[in-house]
C-alpha cells in the first residue's frame, strides 16, 4: 500500500471483528465500499487487497480481506470522517489515515470509540506538516484501552395532534438508525407514565429539547394545546437560538402563515408526507433532512 499523494488523504478501513468469519468481512467492505462511491466528496474508491491474509481466506486474483480504501482531498477530509463516523457499527474495525507523508491508525468497535477515532482523526489532519517529520507510520493507538467521553445524544421533541399518531410512529420508526447510533433520543407524550403530571412532563421535555418536530396538519392547526402552548413555546425557544425547530408537513393545510411558516420545512419542498407517490420516500427524506440538521448543529458547536 503507497503512501498517499500529497494533494490528497488516504483512508483505509479494516474490518478486523474476530467474531465473524472472512465471508462476513468481506460483505462489510463490499457495503462500505458502496456507500463511499456514492459520495460526491470522495476522489477514489478501492477495496484491497491483504498482504498477509488469514488461512482461507482467499479470492480472484489473490487474498480478498475486509478492507477498503478511499481518497480525497485534504479540504474534504472532514466530510468523510463526518461520514464515518455517522456509520452504524456493526463490527470492529481498525482505520489508517495517511497525509503529508505521515500516517495514523486507531481502532473502534463502538459508536463512542468511532466518534473519538473520527476526533483523533481530524486532529491528525490539522497538524503543520511542515512541523512534523515524516515518519513510517505511527503507532496503533487503541482508542478501546482510554476513556472516552460518553456522547450526549439530540433530544428531539414531538409536537404533534393525537388525530396524527399513526403517522408520528411512521416518522419514529424511520428515525430508528439515528437512535440506534446515539445520535439522538425521542420523547412524545406517550412516554408519560401512570402518575406522573403529564403537563409537567411535557414542558420538562419541551424545554430541554435540542430539536422540536412540528408534525403540521390540520388536526394539529386545530388543537389549541399543539398551537398556543407547544408551538408558541417551541417558537421561543428557536427565537432565543435554545432549540431548532423543524416543521414536518403531514398532510395538506393552510399553515404557510403560521408563526413557523418562515422556517424551512420537511419533507423536500414542504410536499406534505401524504401527497409523496411512495410514503417510505417521503419519510427517509425527512430522517435524512433531520440528519443533515444535526450534523450543521455539531459542527457549529
């Protein structure tokens, strides 16, 4: 494996999970390596090729291991890691970075240890290449053996009319991989449990959301408690810049005049989820539009 061009960085990921067999690995690089030759910032993809493969392990034209490598420029670098470190983890791995004649590797198998890689990575890549010596490669660095801080994860907040319930478990069910990576955590009013004063629960959760989802219809136009009380303190809170507030168009209504019709909507051009040809669509636009949300929110922390 060469060392990268100077005008570009060079990532390779291995998948090294002990507890899988070389088939398995091999289908984690193939997945891998879809995903990444499907994003505009990546110059070059390649899966590659083990010098030193396990016993068997073998395929067309030599050993085929559970790896995979891509190049992009130094100024879209960032993305990348942003990329994956989004990715669900599901087996170990180990990644080598190589930049300016130097070289880093870290090792993951967790989301916490993915995003501490992704940190160590970025890191790497604004150190002065003019200040460090080149050198072979630098040591593995096993992010498992250090302590790494828990990653506090987007609460979201659903502001919704009951009469919209079955949609509002359709939007939580395609919001399941952001929960399932502890990117966030949802709460609706049907997380209120036997005794508890659910107009205390709400506002608790209503003021400590990072993201409050509008899902606006006409049944929630109508409802004086989404409107007067969640909304217009949703509005507050996005005003004061404590939260952002994410309009959800459900279904057709007269809302571009609401105190929230400024802000942009979801699904893609604010076509109500129930006028999209295929529901499914609809939905995954609006998981990936809150995913795009998050990401501006980090990066501006």
């Amino acid at each position: 494996m060469g060392m990268a061009d100077v005008n570009h960085v060079k990532v390779t990921v291995a998948f090294t999970d002990p507890d899988i067999d070389a088939e398995e690995r091999d289908e984690e690089a193939q997945w891998l390596f879809n995903q990444l030759c499907e994003l505009e910032d990546v110059e070059s993809v390649d899966r590659v090729l083990d010098p030193h493969p396990p016993e068997g392990n073998k395929a067309f034209g030599g050993f085929l291991a559970g790896m995979v490598s891509a190049e992009v420029k130094p100024a879209n670098a960032r993305s990348l890691f942003g990329f994956l470190g989004d990715r669900p983890v599901r087996s170990s791995f180990e990644m080598e970075i190589e930049a300016n004649g130097r070289k880093m590797k870290v090792k993951a198998s967790s989301p916490e240890e993915v995003q501490a890689a992704m940190l160590l990575m970025q890191q790497f890549m604004t150190v002065d290449s003019t200040v460090v010596e080149p050198i072979p490669q630098m040591p593995l660095i096993p992010i498992a053996a250090e302590p790494t801080p828990p990653i506090q994860a987007i609460e979201v907040f659903f502001s919704y009319s009951h009469k919209d319930e079955e949609l509002r478990d359709e939007l939580a069910t395609h919001l399941s991989m952001l929960k399932r990576q502890g990117i966030i955590s949802a709460w609706h009013d049907r997380e209120i449990s036997a005794g508890q004063e659910w107009a205390a629960e709400i506002f608790a959760n209503l003021n400590s959301a990072h993201i409050i989802l509008l899902l606006v219809s006409a049944n929630f136009l109508a409802s004086d408690y989404c409107y007067d009380k969640e909304m217009l303190r949703a509005m507050e809170r996005h005003e004061a810049r404590d939260a952002r507030v994410i309009p959800i168009i459900l279904k057709p209504c007269d809302w571009a005049d609401a105190p929230f019709g400024k802000l942009q909507a979801l699904p893609k051009n604010a076509l109500p989820i129930t006028k999209w040809g295929d529901r499914d669509d609809a939905f995954l636009n609006v998981a990936q539009g809150i995913r795009t949300a998050i990401q501006q929110m980090v990066n501006r922390c």
